[in-house]
C-alpha cells in the first residue's frame, strides 16, 4: 500500500533528503503535503514535481507568489503558521515527516498525533520542550513516533525486535563537532564560519551550530529519554569522532549491539519512512578498509557547558527543559547574527534557567507562555 506522507519543513535539509528518498521509491510514497517558510521558489519547485495536494508557506507575504504558481495546478495553498496545524487534519495523511526546526514544531505535530497520523520525527526540539506531553498523547492515540535523527533511529533498530527485553543503557555517539579537543580560551574568538563547518554532516544552521556546542548531545539526551522511556543515568554520552557507529544499546545481559554506516541522513530518513521493512538503495557501502580505527573518548563537559546544562534541566523537568530551549534557540540565532561570541551562547541560557519562573507540571500553556517569556529574557541578554 502506497503510504501518503505529509513533509513539515520540505525545503530544509531533512526535507530535501526525504524527497530525493521518495523520488527513488515512488512506488511507496506519495506526497501529500508539503511547507515551508520562506523558500517559495523552492516550495514551488517540489510541488510541480512531487503534486502535493496542498501546501503551506508560512510567510504570509510570499502566499501570492505561491498562490500564483500552484493554483492552476489544482494544488491547494495556504499561508501563516496556524496552517501548519491545521491541514495535519487531513485524512489522507498516512505518515508526517516533522523537519522544521525548533519550537515551531511543537503545535503541529501535537495536532498530528491528536488526528491518529504516524510520526517520523526529526525535530527533536518538539520532544525536549514537551516530552511528556507529547508521549502521553502518542500513547493514548496509539500513535507511532519513530525517529529519524540517526543516533535515536540507531538505538530504534537495536531494539526492533528486543520489545520484551528491557534497555540496561544506551550509549549515544557524538562526533564532538568541528571544536572537539580545544580549550575554553581557544574557543574564545571562533567565527561563525568556523562553527557552520561540521566534520561529518552537512546540517541546517541550528543544528549544526548546536552540535558545535554540543547542546545538540544534550537536546538528543532529553530525546532519547522520552522516545525509549529510559531515565538520565541510563543514557551515556560517548564522544565518536568517526561518526560511523550511530548509537548503541546494551541489554540486560551486558550484550551490546551498535548500528554502523557512513553518516547519510537518507538512512535514518527512509528507515522511519519504509518501518518495518528496509528498501533497496545504492548509496555509498561502509568499507572497513577506508578506516584503520574506530576512535571513543569523554565528552569534555567543562568546555562544553551546553551538555551538562541540558542533564541537568532534564533532571529538573518542568518547563526547564522548554526555557533551555527556547533560549537556546536566541542565543544561536545572535551567533548567527555575530552579535554574541560562541562560549556566550551558554551564559545566555543559563542567565535564562535562573530569571524565568520554574513550573513543576507545567500543561501546554505553560509552554507557550515559557517559550515566549524566555525568548523576551533571551533577547534583552544579547
Ligand atoms: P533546516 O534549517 O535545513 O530546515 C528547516 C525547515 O523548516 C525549512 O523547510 C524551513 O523553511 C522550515 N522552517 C524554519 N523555521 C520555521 C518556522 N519558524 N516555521 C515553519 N517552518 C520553519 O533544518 P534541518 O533540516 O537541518 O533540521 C530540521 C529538524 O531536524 C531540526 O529539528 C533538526 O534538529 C533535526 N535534525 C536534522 C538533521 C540534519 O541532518 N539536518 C539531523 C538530525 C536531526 P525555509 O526553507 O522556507 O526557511
Ligand atoms: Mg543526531
């Protein structure tokens, strides 16, 4: 049966991955909807090839240029970040690939789950600010989540047919980003250019900025924690610098097994898209000859604050975890803008954990009120 996929964030680069995906397996996949926020051109461009039903491009003074192109097509267009919830109504939606970034996810990916469609989920940041919210609700709907990052997606297929065997510890693999092994004064005046420049995966600007800082380690700590029910003193961080084993899981037996490959988004992508079944490709095969050694070492959590941060908001729970996010999210975003300098992106968070108020069972307007005052709290600090 042909599975009808919804792409939120489709002119990302999760979602330019997942079409060329689709595109190799169009006997499986249909394109049912397709967003973006700004890239009209691009939105057009997919949507002419692909001939979604409808689309949503968020920015409301780009809808005529969209509206324009699209509508002889009999596509359906609508604009404003409202949309984005809505169409995830739509019946003939089977699976909803979530790849925009950040808290704008959150809202539409809840309505998903509440209208029964299956989630590939690739915007973590969705599970951090509201993990618990999110898995109660999956729960109750009998809703799938499966992950798309690729060390959540490794631990996924360590498990797959593991389901009455409990998880003793998961190990998650980190590259250590373009900074691994430098000082706290080294990195003192390290450039936007030099921070975009990841080793081993070719991102958007956030995540490959939070990997930089290793907070994207912690935001997948926090994922990892609500996506396989697992407590903090179960997940170790591993820093490997390969990026060739993904993740892995070790068993109550002391048995533990990893998922290898090259680091390519496109697996974890169609693993989630293809579940349970594995398709047929012809990317580049791992050879072990092109690697003499498969290298591990400890996180230095002294230089890299934004780890230690992320374990301890996701001991504290609450809406921690929401304001180090929603912090976070400024903060980069004034690195990207060069208006604050690399290691100050940590002290901007942790200025933010102390000034906004903490919230021990916070519902979902405690979330959007948190996000909101902390993003204020963030800005005034930059
Ligand atoms: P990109 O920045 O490349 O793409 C983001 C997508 O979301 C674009 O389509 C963008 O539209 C849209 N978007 C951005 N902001 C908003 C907003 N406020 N409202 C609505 N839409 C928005 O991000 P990535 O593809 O790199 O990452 C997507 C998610 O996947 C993130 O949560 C990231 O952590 C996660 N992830 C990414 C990996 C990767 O390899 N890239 C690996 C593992 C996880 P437009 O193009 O118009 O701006
Ligand atoms: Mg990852």
């Amino acid at each position: 049966m042909v599975r009808r996929i919804a792409i939120l964030g489709s002119t990302g680069s999760i979602g330019t991955q997942a079409l060329e995906v689709i595109d190799k397996h169009s006997d499986q996949f249909e394109i049912e909807v397709l967003t973006a926020h700004n890239n009209a051109e691009l939105l057009i461009e997919q949507s002419i090839k692909h001939k979604p039903n409808c689309v949503v491009i968020v920015n409301e003074d780009r809808y005529r240029q969209v509206f324009d192109a699209l509508d002889p097509l009999n596509i359906k267009v609508y604009s404003g970040e409202k949309s984005l919830a809505s169409v995830m109504e739509m019946d003939s939606i089977d699976i909803v690939l979530t790849a925009l970034v950040g808290y704008s996810g959150l809202l539409p990916t809840l309505k998903a789950i509440e209208t029964g469609k299956t989630i590939a989920l690739a915007n973590k940041e969705t599970l951090v600010v509201a993990g618990e919210l999110i898995t109660k609700l999956a729960q109750e709907k009998g809703v799938n989540i499966l992950p798309v990052d690729s060390e959540h997606s490794a631990i996924f297929q360590c498990i797959v047919g593991e389901f009455q065997n409990p998880i003793e510890k998961i190990v998650l693999t980190a590259s250590g980003g373009p900074f691994r092994g430098r000082t706290k004064e080294q990195l003192l005046d390290v450039t936007k250019a030099q921070a975009l420049n990841h080793p081993n995966w070719d991102m958007g600007a956030k995540i490959t900025i939070d990997s930089a800082t290793m907070m994207n380690k912690g935001l997948e700590v926090i994922e990892a924690k609500w996506l396989f029910g697992v407590s903090l003193d179960q997940i170790e961080v591993i820093v490997h610098p390969q990026s060739i084993i993904h993740s892995m899981v070790q068993f109550e037996d002391g048995s533990l097994k990893a998922q290898l490959g090259l680091p390519d988004m496109r697996l974890p992508i169609q693993f989630a898209l293809g579940y349970p079944d594995r398709l047929k490709t012809d990317y580049p095969r791992f050879d072990f000859s092109d690697y003499a050694q498969l290298t591990f070492e400890k996180p230095d959590v002294e230089t890299f604050r934004n780890l230690g941060l992320a374990f301890e908001v996701a001991t504290n729970g609450g809406n921690q975890p929401c304001i180090l996010n929603a912090a976070n999210e400024i903060a980069v975003q004034g690195f990207l803008e060069e208006k604050i300098g690399f290691l100050e992106i940590s002290d901007v968070i942790e200025n933010c954990l102390k000034r906004v108020s903490y919230i021990r069972t916070p519902v979902l307007e405690d979330f959007v009120e948190s996000d909101k005052e902390t993003r204020a709290v963030a800005l005034e600090l930059i």
